[in-house]
C-alpha cells in the first residue's frame, strides 16, 4: 500500500550509496536521520536557538510515532542498521548534557517510548554553559544526573571534557577532550562510552582520528563536510519552531541529499 502523503516516506526517493559494499556485495539502506536536541524548558530567552519547551517536544515525537516511526539512542539505530533492521528508527541526541534533560525530557520520552544519547562533558558536570557568551545560564548535570539518566536507560555519549573546538586544540588538549572525557565517563557510569559528538559541530581529519584512535566507534557532528563513516555522522537540528510540517521537509531533505554511512577504506 503506498505511503500516506504526510509520510515522511511518502515520495522521497530516499538515498541510499548504490555503490555495492566491497565485502558482501549489498548496498546500504537509507542514509541515517538523527535529530539534534540540547536543552529542554522555557525557550523564551534563546539568543542560539537551543532550547525546546516540554510541550513542543511532546508534539515532535508524537508526529514520529503518528508516521510509524520511534526515537532510538544511536548505539540502538547503529546496531539496528548493521542487522538490517533500522527501518523505522531515527536517532534522538542530546547535546551539553543539561540538567532540565532529566526533570524534562525524560518524562516526554518515557511517555512516547523513545530512547534517547546524551552526550555530556564530564569536565563540567553540576556546571553551567559558560562556553556561550551571550546566555542564558543553563545548569548542567551533576555526577549523580548522568548515572540517573543511564539508568533510565539513555546512551551516555562523550561531548569532550569541557566544550573545546576540536580543530583549534593543541595535541594535549584534543588528547584529553577525547581519550580523557572517555575515561572518566567509564568511571562514573561503569560503561565506556561508544559514541562522541564534537562540540559547536566543528571538526576535521585530525579531529576525527583523535576520536577513533580514543575508542569510540561513532562520532556525531552537524555537517560533516566531506568527512564520512561512522565517526562523523551528520544530524539535523531540531528547535522550538519545529512544527509537523518543517519535521517533514527536514526528513525528506536529509534522506534525499545524505549518502549511506560508510568506514572509509
């Protein structure tokens, strides 16, 4: 039976790489979606753009379950994709690692049965966003917040130690955003964490490999660029002006211009 037109399967002709993989033969299914979040309140004073209200995040994962769709932690859609059965499943991200995500956004997830990664910066934890000059200050997890969110069963993810550009940190620096971050997050949680995304979406090739060789076995940004594979995956921002109509076009768009994931060779 075909789609329904509001599907955000409906007409897209959704991309898929249609160049055979070189150990099976098999070519990819769609290109990944993966939805950006980072803070979840009041999103009245919002000089970035960051912030979704309770309500209208209720309203976007209701639209996904409406088309047949369900929010998943990317170790989740990952896993899924390799045994072929990711069709169905978008990545839910939540970047900085805001307290508001736990007395928030878990109640929305728990009530759409969505999972969810957060990636947190464990060199701030029970600190605020003091990388955004222009504000507000948003409080962000402590130690206790993280553990509580894995718990409930979300994907804690690396979002470095403290914030830092990647591609403008010396060797230390990029060493102990990436390798260092990940430590402490096996301390805290007694998992290490398998997934990174790089702060403000900047990075490069150096970046890049700093995060595989830390061990990480995926790598969110925004726009990659050029770069591909599993350690610079794209994703699409989602904000408070989101409405059905704009999830859609933002579906669509993104499965029509993104090729499949691929480890570069």
């Amino acid at each position: 039976m075909a789609a329904p037109v509001d599907s955000p399967d409906a007409g897209t002709g959704a991309a898929t790489d249609a160049t055979p993989d070189p150990e099976t033969g098999a070519a990819p299914g769609p290109a990944l979606f993966v939805a950006m979040y980072h803070s979840v309140g009041d999103p009245t004073d919002d000089p970035y753009r960051v912030t979704v209200s309770p309500e209208r995040l209720d309203r976007q994962l209701g639209w996904l379950r409406r088309r047949g769709l369900r929010g998943v932690s990317m170790a989740d859609l990952l896993a899924a994709r390799a045994r072929g059965a990711g069709h169905g499943l978008v990545g839910l991200t939540f970047d900085d690692g805001y307290a508001d995500f736990v007395t928030e956004a878990l109640p929305v997830l728990r009530r759409h049965g969505c999972g969810a990664t957060l990636f947190v910066l464990p060199g701030r934890l029970g600190g605020d966003n003091a990388w955004d000059p222009l504000g507000p200050r948003k409080r962000l997890l402590t130690a206790e917040g993280v553990r509580q969110a894995a718990a409930e069963g979300i994907e804690i993810g690396s979002h470095g130690l403290t914030h830092v550009d990647l591609t403008r940190a010396d060797d230390v620096t990029l060493t102990s955003e990436t390798e260092g971050s990940r430590t402490v997050l096996a301390e805290l949680t007694g998992t290490a964490p398998a997934g990174f995304c790089y702060p403000y979406g900047t990075l490069d090739a150096r970046a890049v490999e700093a995060v595989r060789a830390a061990g990480y076995t995926y790598g969110c940004a925004i726009d990659p660029g050029p770069l591909g594979g599993p350690h610079a995956l794209p994703r699409v921002h989602i904000g408070q002006n989101d409405t059905g109509v704009r999830l859609f076009l933002k579906y669509r768009l993104h499965r029509l211009r993104r090729r499949a994931v691929r480890e570069p060779r």
